[in-house]
C-alpha cells in the first residue's frame, strides 16, 4: 500500500522519473532502500512458514545441481555432492559420539575444506557448532572452550591447532579431542584422528529425521564477538537469525546461484561465515575459499577463477591499495564487493583503481537485533535511513544522546532517549525483531547481556540493542561510522577487549596494573593496542628482561592483534573522579615522545621483545615506514 502511494504520488507530479528524481532524490533512494528490504522481508517470511532452514537449502542444491562447482580451494575442485558426501560422512561419525541436541561441537580451524564439511556435517544433526578463533592458546582457550561448555572440538588438519589444544592438559577436563589428520600424520593423545572413522562410514545421504525436530528459536551456532567487559563472549545465532542474515546478501548484494564469491576472512568470524560460506550455500552458488588473506595473490586468485563478488574488510581494502600498481589492476570479473570498514578516504581510490562496479558496505554486529547496509555506492556511509524508511520500519533504528564514560544512553525527564540531530554523533541503538530474544543473544553472559540492551528508548516497555558505536546522519539520510566508544577498539579487523589485555599482563608479579586502551597509527585503519604501566617499586623503567618477559607472554596468551604495540610505564596510575583508570588524555598523546617524559616502548620481533622507542623509530611508524 505504500508503495503505491509513493508511485501515485509521482504520477501526480507529471513529470518524467528523472525530474521527480531531481527534485525528491532522497525520496528515490527510499524507493531502491525499501524495495530491497521488502524482498529481504518476503524471503525471510518464506522460510520461516515453510521451516526451511539453511542445511535444507543446501540439500535442495545438491539435488538440483550435483555436479556444480560449490567449494574451489587452492587447485582442489568441490562439487555440490562432493561436499555433501564428505558431510554426510561427518555427520555419521559425530553422530557415534553420543551427543544430543543441547550439546556443543566446536570447531578449532582453520579456513580448509575440512572446515566446510564438517560444518555442513553438524548441522546435518541439528547440533549447535561453537567457532573458536584458531589464534588462540593457552588460557584464552581454555576460557572460550568452557564457556561455550563444548562437549567436543575438532581441530584443523596441519596439526597447529592440535598442538595448542594438547598442551591445555589437564585443563581439557575431559574435553573429547578430535583432528582431522593427513596421511603419515602423527595424532598424539589424547586427541583421536578422524581419518579412520570417517573411511569406515558410508557418504550416502543421512535421514532428515536424525536433526527433527529443528526450530526457528533453536541454537544453530555460536561465534566468539570481543567485549567491553573482558573476554569474548558467545553470541547465539539461531536458526531462524542466520535465514535472515542469508537473505541480506542475497538481496542487498544481488547474490545468485550464478555467482562465483571469494573468500579470505577467517571463516570463525561472522562475516566470512554468515555472510560468506552460508550465503554461498543458500543461493546454491560458489566459493572460492583462501586460507588466509595475500595481497600479493588476491587478485590473481579472482582472475584464475572467474569470481564476481568479494568480501572484505576495510584493512585488506587497505593493504591491496599499497601494492604496487600493475597493468591487470582492474581485470577482473567481479561485479560486487560485499564488506564493512572501508574507509571515505581510500573508498574511490581502491573502486577507481580496481574497476570495482558496485561497494556494498554494511554495518552490524554478530549479536546486533538488526544492521545498515548501503546499496548506494556512496563513499564512506555505511547505511541510510529517512524519515519514511523510519515510519516503514517496525526494526527502528535511532541515533541518542550518550555518555561517553558508560557508553550508555542519556535519558530526558519522562526517563527516554534523546534523539541526535542531523550532522551529530549519536549512539547507535536498533529495535530488536520477534525473532530475536534480547535475553539470549549471548550464552551464559547475562551481565554482558544488561551492557546492551537499551530499555525504553522511544517508549516504555520498547528493547533495542546498544551497539556502543557513535554514528552520524547527512542531509540525505545516509550513515557514518565516527567511533566506537567503551573499551573495545579495533585493529587488523578484530575487535580487541582492554580488560582482556590488561589482565593478561598483570599475570607478571612486577607488573602491578595496566591500562589498555587503542591509539592512532598513520597509515592504517583503526588502533594499535598500547598498555599503560605501573611497575613494582615505583619503577619507571623497563629493564632488558621485563620486555622479553612481556613479549614472550603476549606472544603465548594473546591473538597476535591484541598484542600491545607500544608500552608505557608511569609512576602512578591515573584516574578519573569515578576511580575509573583515565583513559582520553593517554590515547590523545599516543606514542607521541614529545607529549610526555614517561618511558615508551615498542613491539620488536626482531629481537623477541620491547625496545625503548626512540625519535628514530617513533619517526618510522608516524612515516609508514615502520611494517605493522
């Protein structure tokens, strides 16, 4: 019925579609906007009356097209039922194990092919997967393996990640170890090699009935998303979320069963899981998976396979840019790139330099009631929202007041939020849909779980999600990503938790308190973790094997992103009237040597440690030319 408003209403005009676009083009734009949504709306309503979920729409490809390419990887082919009996495969050897459907599998491993089938096998059993970031060792490990109370985890084929699991020891307490092991591999206790029961099991078609009953509301996996309060956490995606998350690249991105999409990110994050390997298996499409991401070899990889989407993430958008130019920058087949994080500033240069037809960037969260997306080509917004898409939209959307210090709304008299005007940094809040439970958008983090939810934004009694984010509104409705604020910064692409850090370093006895917070680094998006110190004794300085001390304990407990970049070491730790460590004055000062006299240190690989950090090397890193 709207619509047909808004279409009488330019029938009215008399004029051609190009003069009622020169004169409403904000209301142009609402109609592609609202178009899309409408469409994203009608297939998530289908799935959801027909309970067909995302295993069913894999199954149906595999019926339809078995010999399609589905999975290319390095010089190794997939087809649709190539895939389908390795799954079924795993599907019967998990289903040995004994676990039942409030169980947890998780998966510790790398971008493979083992990790695609194993996926789909689990899902086969109706069985919630928990994706455990393959960085992680010693005590992160232990902390996400128990907080997503795993039953089992199965680790990569190189025998990386069986190494970090094998070394927990005891800590494992009874947690069934499973790899996926090559020929003439040694698999050592007590984890058990996968390739002798997956040859004694056949690959043929498993029962539907084996993951009945399934419903929307039923946990489909969990991904680890970094906090504000400390460790990650494990958000819930449901059945019924991940249908929708599936249905947004396909209609946002235009995504068919025609598509080629590459693939670079880890696929233990949602973007490259949701958004990447699910979004392939629901349009009954292609990937074309990378280990990991190569500047050197990405777009040979797009060439060579004919691809026509990508993923990406401001940083690798970043990193392409910096690589020299060539003759076949722009000789591709790609027609979409599909991501979050790029830029304004390096936006047109890298869609001029490499011929990139359409950018379509996102913004949300894996935990998030709901996103942005900008369909629009326009540099640097992340989404867009007039008037009339509000009034359209029961999944409101609003930009509030907020407190920078609690990363919390501010309220007017009647207890309400106060909604930002146009050009204004505001707190990004979403209404949560039926289809999310706001109380069970974490497991077993019910505190994390109070820090974002907001309570009576609009009215009493309404729920919205608090994504801790500050963005603004142009005169055209369209969004900006400004900052994040709490303590949570990000860089390389991960989200990094202070609290996190910080108690890492405080394992070390002289190392009496830390305060973690992210700075600017020329050249490069988002920010490098630096760690403020207070020493035993009132010591100001570091010695020789303080550093190496630090160094070898981040190395071994810390993601290689949240390492602490730079150091700093004070006399006494600063506070805020709250008791509350102060936080602005340090980033504003970065590493900067000429805003203090406190002792500065910097990452050093070569020599396995910190290294005092001089005007030489501070010059190097202000200039670019110091590799991060």
């Amino acid at each position: 019925m709207a619509n047909k408003v808004i279409y009488g209403a330019m029938g009215a005009l008399g004029t051609s579609y190009a003069a009622y676009k020169a004169l409403c083009p904000w209301l142009a734009l609402d109609v592609m906007d609202l178009a899309l949504r409408d469409n994203v709306t009608r297939l998530f309503q289908e799935a959801v009356a027909s309970k067909t979920y995302l295993i069913d729409a894999f199954e149906q490809s595999v019926k339809n097209t078995p010999d399609k390419y589905f999975l290319i990887y390095n010089d190794m082919i997939f087809t649709y039922q190539d895939v389908d009996r390795k799954a079924n495969k795993m599907a019967r050897v998990i289903r040995t194990w004994g676990l039942n459907k409030d169980d947890v599998i998780a998966m510790f491993m790398h971008n493979e092919p083992e990790f695609v089938w194993t996926f789909i096998g689990i899902l086969k059993l109706g069985i919630p997967v928990c994706m455990v970031n393959y960085n992680l060792r010693h005590q992160s490990l232990v902390h996400s393996l128990r907080t997503c109370e795993a039953k089992a985890v199965i680790c990569s084929s190189d025998g990386e990640t069986m190494r970090a699991v094998s070394e927990l020891g005891p800590e494992l307490d009874g947690l069934a170890v499973y790899v996926h092991d090559l020929p003439g591999s040694e698999v050592t206790p007590p984890c058990r090699p996968l390739s002798g029961m997956l040859a004694r099991v056949s690959g043929d078609k498993v029962e539907k009935a084996w993951r009945e009953p399934v419903e929307p509301l039923d946990p489909m996996c969990y991904v680890f998303t970094s906090g504000t309060t400390g460790n990650p956490k494990p958000a819930l995606l449901t059945q019924i979320r991940g249908q929708s998350l599936m249905q947004v690249l396909q209609s946002n991105a235009g995504m068919t069963e025609e598509d080629i999409l590459y693939t670079c990110l880890p696929m233990y994050h949602s973007a490259a899981l949701f958004l990447g390997l699910m979004g392939v298996m629901n349009t009954g499409s292609t990937m074309v998976l990378s280990r990991k991401f190569s500047a050197t070899r990405f777009w040979e990889d797009c060439r060579k396979h004919k691809v026509t989407g990508i993923q990406y993430i401001g940083e690798l958008c970043r990193y392409l840019l910096t690589k020299a130019m060539h003759p076949r920058d722009g000789q591709h087949c790609i027609r979409f790139a599909y991501g979050n994080g790029l830029r304004a500033d390096i936006w047109e240069e890298f869609q001029r330099r490499f011929k990139i037809p359409k950018i379509v960037e996102f913004f949300g969260a894996t935990e998030s009631s709901g996103s942005l997306v900008n369909i629009h080509n326009k540099p640097g917004a992340v989404g867009r929202y007039s008037p009339y898409m509000a009034w359209r939209d029961n999944n409101s959307k609003v930009l509030v007041k907020y407190d920078i210090s609690t990363a919390q709304p501010i309220r007017d008299e009647r207890g309400l939020c106060i909604q930002v005007k146009l050009g204004e940094p505001g707190l990004l809040l979403i209404r949560f849909p039926p289809h999310i439970q706001p109380d069970k958008i974490y497991l077993k983090s019910e505190e994390k779980v109070k820090e974002k939810i907001a309570r009576n934004v609009l009215q009493k009694g309404d729920v919205f999600f608090n994504f801790g984010d500050l963005l603004y509104m142009d005169k055209n409705y369209f969004l900006y990503f400004v900052d994040r604020i709490g303590d949570t910064f990000r860089w390389k692409g991960e989200n990094v938790s202070t609290l996190e850090v910080a108690n890492t370093l405080t394992r070390l006895d002289f190392i009496l308190d830390a305060n973690v917070y992210g700075v600017k680094v020329p050249g490069n998006d988002g920010r490098a973790g630096m760690a403020c110190l207070l020493l035993e004794g009132s010591r100001r300085e570091l010695t020789e094997s303080m550093c190496m001390a630090i160094y070898q304990l981040c190395e071994e407990d810390l993601p290689r992103y949240a390492r602490p970049l730079f150091l700093r070491v004070q006399g006494e730790m600063k506070l805020t009237v709250t008791w509350k460590q102060q936080k602005v004055q340090l980033i504003e000062q970065g590493f900067d040597l000429t805003q203090t006299q406190d002792a500065m240190y910097h990452l050093d690989d070569v020599s396995k440690s910190y290294s005092r950090l001089t005007d030489e090397s501070y010059l190097k890193y202000v200039s670019g030319k110091s590799k991060l």
